[in-house]
C-alpha cells in the first residue's frame, strides 16, 4: 500500500519520518513553522538502537561518517579530576556523538525536493474515515494521515489531545555549548547537585553540557556563560577551558522538562512521533533516538500485513502497541537516572558503587547489547522499486 501523508515539524524526528515514508513508496509533505529549516542546539550522542534505525532508513553509512566515537560512558569522573571508571586505550564504543545539525542534515537530504513547505504553522485538523486536512493560515491541505512531529509543545498534540497535562519541569537547567576542542575522548564529570557531559564532534569540535539542580523553571542570567564559568571554575580540566572557549552567544540555557505519559499516541488516522509524544529528559541520551526508532516502526506498520487493503487505522494502531510501552519506559528510566545524578543526597552513594565496580563489568554493561535500550533491533522496511 502507498499513500500521501503530512507530516507537522521538520526536526529530526519529522525528517526521519519522511525519509522513512519514501522508502516504502509513500509521498509525503513536511510542513515547518519556522521559516528557514534549521535544526538548534547543541550537541547528542546515538547508541546502537538509533544506529540500526538510521541503517534501516538508508542513511546508516551517512551517518557514521558524520558522527564521531565517543567514551563518555567508558569515562566518568568527579570534579577534583580522579576518574571512577576509564575507558582504555583501543577500547571499542558504541557511541558516535554528532552535532545536532550534522544529523539533521543528512536526514534533510534523504527528503525529496518539493515535499518540504517552510513558514507553515499548522492551526486545525479535520478528519474522517478517508483522510486529514490540515490548515494553516491561508492554506489547508489533505493527506491519507498526519503524523504529529511538532516537538514537546506539539500543536497536533493539544489540538486533538486537549485535556493533556503541559510538559512537566523536572526541577533542573543545562547549559550547552559547542567549542574548538579536538582530541578529547569524551567523559562524564558527576558532581554533587550536577554533572558536566563532554563529546567530541566533528570539525575538531567539542560539545559539553553541564545538568544541575533548578528551584523553578526560566531563571536567565544576562551573561549565561559567565554563569556556567563560575559554577565550574574549581572542575578539573578541560571543563574551564572548554567554557572559556565557547563564544559567549553560543552559549544555551535550557530547562529540562519531560511529558506525563499519554493514553495513546494515535487518534484515528493522526498519529505522534518523537518529543510530541514522549518527550523525555536527557540523561539516557535517547531522546532523538527513539524518535528516529519511531519513523522506522510507523512505516514498517503502513508497509505490512496491517496496512493490507487500505486499513490505515490498523497500521497505527499496531505502531501505538509497540511504541508506547518502550518510549514511556524509557521517559521514565532517564527522570529517574536524572533524579540520581542530581541529588546532592544519591551523589555518594551512586559514586561509590560505580567506583567498588570492577572495570570489567562497567565494560560489558557499555557494550552494544549492553542493556535492553541498546539491544533493541529495527523492524525491516521494504524498498519501493525506484527508491
């Protein structure tokens, strides 16, 4: 079966939604709010789970090309610089850490000129038993479904999920940054209250992130990287250096938030993917991930014997089934991983244990199959001839 869908937002879930659709032989529309496609932030990492995805799209090789290894896993730290675990030399990882930007960009170009509308800010869906309009401020059009990849303040979300809870802070703030830093390995440094990440990315580029405690939520400061230098100016080295590095107006300020679980990801032939339906913290780096997992299972759904004679509604169904028991239980595994490595009260206990581990069995525990998340294998998406 093959179709016409519109996909709301064009981030990384949403690129890799249409990248998906077109290799199963689906047309698709992408419409973004914003008026130039660009993808902000920072800095990620994609375990094994999201390399498969990536694979099963046809991007796989792309992918590891732009992504560069990283042992943040293999390397944690305490601030003073001792290190509780290290990864050694020749060590293999299972990370490859990217610029967020590199990752959107390879997505991008997987997507067909013409399916892509910039500057289009979805207001209203109609649907029925036949298909989705969806309208925009001066224009609306119709597609067998919708996919809902708007982000954590999804307008598809509230629209057809109203009585849904907004996202929910999670009482913490991160700074991030990009700076000129090749050569690092990558590491994590957890500290009491707070933890400073660091990958290395492409182009001789580091990416860190510093995750601590917040009181309340939209607390700005007016020199935000001063803020994080003076916070981290007793941390071990390279973290001041890496800070000092960053250009003051690369620095960002972000509060971490996370969504209550849903009910159900599809309603009728409108179905939601990535942060619009579980966006999580953080701290199992899975974020994007699962969102990229999300694209693979939706089209393998519209693709297999559930989408046989036309049934759309099956197809989503069976995606709602095998996404949201793995998605909620990974938003909920990363708030409460973010919980452990914030708390001033856990900080002992939690450095103790992982530095009496013995090193062989940090290891195995950070291989590829290491732990369920990572284990995870794609469905097999059929090529359409001419794909």
């Amino acid at each position: 079966m093959s179709g016409h869908a519109i996909v709301v937002g064009g981030g990384i879930g949403g690129l890799a939604a249409a990248v998906a659709l077109r290799r199963i032989g689906w047309r698709a529309t992408v419409l973004e709010r914003a008026g130039e496609l660009r993808e902000i932030g920072a800095g990620m990492s994609q375990a094994p789970n999201a390399l498969r995805a990536l694979e099963e799209l046809g991007v796989g090789g792309q992918a590891r090309a732009a992504g560069v290894p990283t042992f943040s896993a293999g390397n944690l730290r305490l601030p003073d610089g001792r290190y509780l675990q290290r990864a050694r030399p020749g060590d293999p990882t299972p990370l490859l850490a990217f610029h967020r930007a590199d990752l959107h960009k390879l997505l991008l170009e997987g997507v067909p000129d013409g399916w892509l509308r910039t500057g289009t800010e979805v207001t209203g869906l109609r649907q029925d038993e036949r298909g989705v309009t969806v309208v925009w401020d001066g224009g609306e059009a119709r597609a067998d479904l919708v996919i809902g990849a708007d982000g954590i303040r999804s307008t598809v979300r509230r629209l057809l999920w109203p009585g849904t809870p907004p996202p929910r802070f999670l009482g913490r703030t991160a700074w991030l940054g990009i700076a000129p830093a090749g050569g690092l390995p990558g590491s994590i440094t957890m500290g009491s209250g707070g933890y400073f990440l660091i990958h290395p990315i492409s182009r001789g580029r580091a990416y860190w992130a510093y995750v601590t405690t917040a009181d309340r939520p939209e607390v700005r400061y007016e020199k935000e990287k001063a803020e994080a230098a003076r916070r981290l100016a007793a941390w071990h080295e390279p973290i001041p250096e890496l800070i000092a590095a960053t250009p003051d107006e690369a620095v960002i300020h972000i509060d971490i938030c996370d969504l209550d679980p849903l009910p159900s990801y599809v309603r009728g032939r409108v179905a939601l993917l990535g942060d619009a339906a579980h966006a999580m913290s953080p701290d199992r780096g899975q974020g994007a991930g699962q969102s990229i997992e999300d694209a693979v299972v939706l089209a393998a759904a519209l693709s297999g014997e559930a989408a046989a004679g036309g049934a759309i509604e099956g197809a989503l169904r069976r995606y709602d089934t095998e996404r949201r028991p793995r998605t909620q239980a990974t938003a909920r595994g990363a708030r409460a991983d973010g919980r452990r490595t914030t708390s001033p009260a856990a900080h002992r206990v939690l450095t103790t244990m992982i530095r009496l581990m013995p090193a062989a069995l940090w290891r195995q525990g950070i291989t590829a199959d290491g732990n369920a998340t990572w284990r995870w294998q794609p469905p097999h998406l059929p090529v359409a001839p001419g794909r």
